[in-house]
C-alpha cells in the first residue's frame, strides 16, 4: 500500500537583493518532483544541502504549499523529527510538557504515555521533570523522538536527525529509530546528506541534485551500481566509516 505518492511537486522562493531588497528573481527548490513511499518501509532521501530535500519533506507534511503538483497521504497521522535537538526543544519547558505538546487533548493518563515514550526511548521516567539544558545532545534527540511517537503516527520525516551528534551517538540513535520501525511499523521518510546514515536505515534511495530527483532506486543497487554521475561523486565522497560494519 502507498503511504505517500507526490506528483510533479514543484516550488519556487522568491530572491531579494539590493538595499530596499527588491525581488531579483526566483530560485526552484523543487523541481517536477514525483515520488512514492509504501506503507511500512524506510524511504531514504539524499542530497548535499540545498538541493531541496528539505523543502519536499516540508510539503509531504503540509508545512509548505507547492506552487504545483500534488501530494497524496494514505494517513492523517505524520510527524517529525527535526535535525537540532538544541534548537527544537523549548528549554523554559520541562521535558514531559515538550513529549506531551503534541497531544491534542490532555486526559489522566497523559503522564502514563509520557512514561511509556521515554520508556521506548530509553530514558528514565524522572526524566520528565528536567529541563532540556540537563541532557546531552543524544539524549535531547531522544527526547525529540519520544515526542515524534508518543502521538503514534504512521510517518515520521527525519530530516537529518543525527547530523548534529557524534559518530558513536548517531549509531545508537539509529538503532533506536530501527527499533521503533520494527515494533510499530512506522513509515519513515530519511532526509540526509550522509550516505552512510541513508545506506544503513533505508531500503530504497533517491538522490536530489538542484531540486530534482536524478535517480531512485533500491538502496542496494544503488550503491553498488550508481548509475547517475552525481550518485557517483556523492558516493565516491563517502567517509571509510560505515555504520554496517
């Protein structure tokens, strides 16, 4: 079943320049995008940074409206995961307050499944009285995660969600994010400009250069047979780490 079909998804932002900053032209952040992510899988979506994958993750989830094209949603139950744990938590807010922002009423057992989420994340439950500034960067994504789940959506974007930690932090991340998958079925749309992150997390890949996609394929074939000049300069960038090892 398809969780998410995009159809010729374009999108433009205007550009300004000058002193009274008067409208220069535009730049094309999507450009004729068309992509389908089925139901239950781990859909990896992989460019350097501005080549667009941001925007798009942005229009699937209704954050942006594309200028054309369509984008259909087998679910009303989607969230995200943004890249910054620093920046995307309200440090005046307490930590359960920040997983329970989401739900859109607050009932009895509000504490409980804010309990459960960071039970799932691997956070202790007395950490729902803290304040971001006491967590590390890894665990501030935990966070973020249990607050991405704790509304049980059926698609998550992940756009870069471990870019910001450290190499031996991302690994346990991902392993968590896999763990969720694997438990809840979760759909996961995975933004990154690592190819390493997108080879280990995703089944099937697509590659945006300059706001389009130039391949899509399984994520497989297309690391060991790229067949796009930029897939190959992408991959041939690849640091000797690899998460799979």
């Amino acid at each position: 079943m398809i969780m998410v079909k995009c159809d010729s998804l374009t999108k433009s932002f205007p550009v300004f320049k000058g002193y009274l900053k008067e409208r220069a032209g535009e730049v094309t952040a999507v450009d004729n995008v068309s992509l389908q992510i089925e139901r239950g899988e781990m859909f990896g979506l992989v460019g350097e940074s501005g080549s667009g994958k941001t925007t798009l993750g942005k229009i699937i989830l209704g954050i942006l409206k594309p200028d054309s094209g369509n984008v259909e949603l087998a679910t009303g139950r989607l969230n995200v995961i943004f890249q910054d744990p620093y920046n995307s938590l309200d440090p005046k807010m307490r930590v359960g307050d920040i997983i329970a922002e989401g739900l859109v009423v607050r009932r009895p057992e509000t504490k409980d499944r804010v309990g459960e989420a960071l039970e799932l994340v691997k956070l202790p439950r007395t950490a729902a009285t803290k304040y971001p500034h006491q967590f590390s960067g890894g665990e501030r994504q935990r966070i973020a995660i249990a607050r991405a789940v704790i509304t049980k959506p059926e698609l998550i974007v992940c756009d870069e969600p471990v870019s910001s930690l450290d190499v031996t932090v991302q690994l346990q991340i991902l392993n968590l994010l896999k763990g969720i998958q694997k438990e809840s079925g979760i759909t996961y749309l995975f933004i990154s400009h690592d190819l390493r992150v997108i080879k280990y997390m995703c089944g099937r890949v697509a590659v945006m250069k300059a706001g389009r996609i130039v391949e899509e394929n399984t994520t497989r074939s297309l690391y060991s047979t790229p067949a796009h000049p930029y897939t190959k300069l992408l991959l041939s960038s690849i640091l000797s780490y690899d998460y799979s090892r």
